[in-house]
C-alpha cells in the first residue's frame, strides 16, 4: 500500500527542507570583511520569564502571605504587610505600651495593677521588624531559620518561636518576606587585619555579639551620639555577627554598614559614617574571620523531687501566673483569646490547656483527636518517657535550645528561655505529692 502525503503537507516539507543549511547557498563575503553572529533567539526567550514559571512564583508568594497571616506574625513583628492587630492580640505592642506608661487606654485598669505588670514585664518588649527582610536576608537562610530557629539575637530574651512548620511552608513564607531572588553574590574584597580595627573604632561591640572569634573585638564607645532609647534598642536587637556569613550576601552587608535606613527605614542600627573602603574591610572581616564551632549550651541535670511539701499556690504563683498565663489564660478574662496554648494561635489549633486555676489545669488538654487528657500523664516514649506531660515540655524547652529537640513535643515556655531546673523542680515535686491545693 502506498502511502500518500497531502499537498499542504508537501509544501511544509519542503519550506523546512529549503530553510535548513544545506540547502542554502553560500554567501559570497568581501575579503578582510568582519561577520556579527545574530542573536539567537533562543537566548532573548530565556531571559524573559516564563509565564508558567511565573504563575507559580506568585502562587508561592500568596501562600506565604496567607500563612504569615496564619501564624499572626504581626503579633510580634511590624512590616509583615498585614496591619498592627488590636492590643489585646499584639504581644509586643502591648508591652511596649506598659512599659512607656501609655496603658490601660482611657483608664479602663487601675494604676495599681499596671503598676504591677510594669515590674513584672521582662520578656517581649521589643520585636526586629519584617521591614525590607529582602533586601537584606537571603531567601535561604530564612526558610530555613523558619524551621530551625536559634538564638540570632543574644541580648533579647525571646527567640523566634519553633512552630510547625514544613519545608513548603516555609519557603512559601521565605518567598513572601523576600520576593526578588537575590542576585549573584559578589566575590569577598577586603584587608580583615583593618577591618577588625574598623569594628573596634566604630564601637560595634557596644552591642554586637561575635561569638566564635579566638579572641575579642575591643569593645569601645559608638562614636555617633544616641540617644538612651535608641543605644537601649540597638543592644537588644543587635544579631550575633557569626551568623552573617548565612544571613547575608557581601555586597548586601557592605551596603548595609555604609547606610542601613536605605535598606530598612525603621533600622535600630546607626549610620556610622564608614568610607566605601572601611565598609568592604569590615564586612569581609565578619564574613571571613576564622570562628571556632559553634558552642549549644548542654542540657541541665534534672534536679531530686523536693522533700518539702509544694502547694498549688506557690507553683501558680512563681510560674503559671509569672510565665504561663500569656499562653494559656483564661478566655473570659481575655475577651475571649485563650492564647495559643488554650484557644488556639500563632498557627496552633486549641489545645485548651488553661492554667489559670486548678480546675482548669485539672482539665487536662485536648489531644490530636479532639479527646480530652490528663496534663499529668506520663508520656508513653522518647528521651522523656515517664515524664508527666506537663513537665515533659517544660524539660523539652531545655533540649530545643541545646539542639536535641524532643520529636513530636514542643518545648515551653513558647519562644522564651527554659525554666530554671529549680522551677522545674518545683513543677514535678508538685505532680509526685499528689497535685495538692
């Protein structure tokens, strides 16, 4: 049988037959004449972004925005591009408040007791904004400090809290708080020997840790005038400089040493009026001065079970009330929000775990199917196994900031520094006597 090809067909054939070198003739050039190669035109399509590739560049990014709303990030975070929440829900806000006697508004708590709450306030006064996150940061390295946080800040007391969080969410959000992927970071210029000397005379360390360095940077005064509020905001905001050579690109850091409100307006870092040559020296110092391994801290022995009796009232009084009630309060008396150990927050479903009262804490909590369960039974595996629950993760918290998190438990107090083993003590000698009132 004989097969047949229709006449469009043949023409199409042969256009392409036609078209391809060998069926060309060669062009005659005038001796000593120069020949430009045209542009391929494949090299202009790879440069323009593919629509496919954009569609799910911006699908990711709204995601990341949708879960950063989810984990009410703007409960501690300005900049998050989702608007300051009321200050029953702003965490940071609220403290700040407090502490700079602009609370209760319109009088609606007496003197004494913000008198009381003004002492007493110590964790959670301030927050680093999400602010050109950018700008500065790589994409990478957040993502991953998303899932893996540590101690970036030394001088604040919290730290970014271990949610739950997966790979995909959190390049999601990574994508969302850094939108543009940063471009090819620049090879490291710079004398470290003047760099270091540079970090010395600017006064750096006044508020910058930089652990790991054999030996340390001297510590001399900031030579720009600040004023208490701005010097008190600055050390408490001031990241370990160990942790640039993750968080930073070489030009981004010189950039930012050179003038830091051009790439965050709202920067607790001062303008320290360095030359382009003082800023590369410095910077190429931080990223490539030799450190010693990182050091986590070991986790503390557990303490005996007191011998002396422990009531009801001296556990609320020197930790629920003290450290636990901002997480697990009672609902009525916070308009309804439990906080994200009882009712749910910050990316956590309700729990129900109040420890506002005995019977409360004698309720127990909601466990992954929605049944009630005992605070104070004992878990049943893991490195904690025995352990009543209630103080399993308070000795869980113990273990995150050690680098030994405890699989399926999520240490507390929630983004804070453990308890004391003392105070932990305090907890479990109180469950072994019987739970007394």
């Amino acid at each position: 049988m004989t097969s047949r090809i229709s006449l469009p067909l043949a023409l199409c054939l042969l256009a392409v037959l036609l078209s391809s070198p060998a069926c060309k003739r060669p062009t005659k050039r005038r001796p000593g004449a120069e020949t430009k190669a045209k542009p391929a035109a494949i090299r202009s399509v790879a440069l323009t972004p593919q629509p496919a590739q954009a569609r799910a560049t911006a699908a990711l990014v709204a995601r990341g925005k949708q879960l950063v709303a989810q984990y009410q990030c703007n409960r501690c975070h300005a900049g998050s591009g989702h608007g300051t929440p009321p200050l029953a829900k702003n965490c940071v806000g609220c403290h700040a408040e407090i502490l700079a006697d602009r609370f209760p508004p319109a009088g609606k708590v007496k003197p004494d007791v913000v008198a009381k709450w003004k002492r007493e306030i110590v964790d959670l006064t301030m927050a680093p904004s999400l602010t050109s996150t950018g700008a500065r940061v790589r994409r990478a390295w957040l993502a991953k400090f998303l899932q893996r946080p540590h101690d970036l800040r030394p001088k604040l007391s919290a730290t970014m809290p271990r949610f739950v969080i997966d790979a995909e969410a959190a390049r999601a959000i990574a994508a969302y708080l850094a939108p543009q992927a940063a471009p090819a970071t620049s090879a490291v210029e710079g004398d470290l020997r003047h760099g270091r000397a540079v970090l010395a005379a600017k006064g750096c360390m006044t508020c910058h840790t930089f652990s790991g360095l054999p030996s340390p940077v001297d510590a001399t005064q900031i030579p720009v005038k600040l004023s208490a509020e701005a010097t008190t905001r600055g050390i408490m905001l001031a990241p370990d400089l160990r942790h640039a050579r993750e968080r930073l690109r070489y030009d981004t850091l010189v950039a930012w040493l050179r003038e830091p409100t051009k790439l965050k307006r709202d920067s607790a870092m001062p303008d320290l009026k360095l030359s382009a040559a003082e800023a590369r020296d410095a910077a190429a110092f931080i990223l490539r001065a030799y450190l010693a391994p990182a050091k986590l801290p070991t986790v503390p022995a557990r303490l005996p079970l007191l011998k002396r009796a422990v009531s009801w009232a001296e556990v609320e009084k020197k930790l629920f009330k003290r450290i636990c009630w901002h997480c697990h309060s009672e609902p009525a008396y916070a308009r309804g929000d439990g906080g994200p150990g009882n009712t749910g927050g910050f990316g956590f479903k309700p729990r129900g775990v109040n420890l506002a009262s005995y019977e409360a804490v004698a309720s127990g909590r909601l466990d992954d199917k929605g049944e009630r369960e005992s605070l104070f039974r004992p878990l049943a595996s893991g490195p904690l196994k025995g352990v009543p629950r209630i103080a399993a993760v308070l000795l869980a918290r113990q273990r995150e900031v050690s680098g030994k998190p405890v699989p399926g438990l999520r240490g507390m107090p929630l983004g804070l520094p453990p308890m004391s083993p003392q105070d932990i003590q305090l907890v479990e000698s109180w469950v072994a006597q019987g739970r007394p009132r």
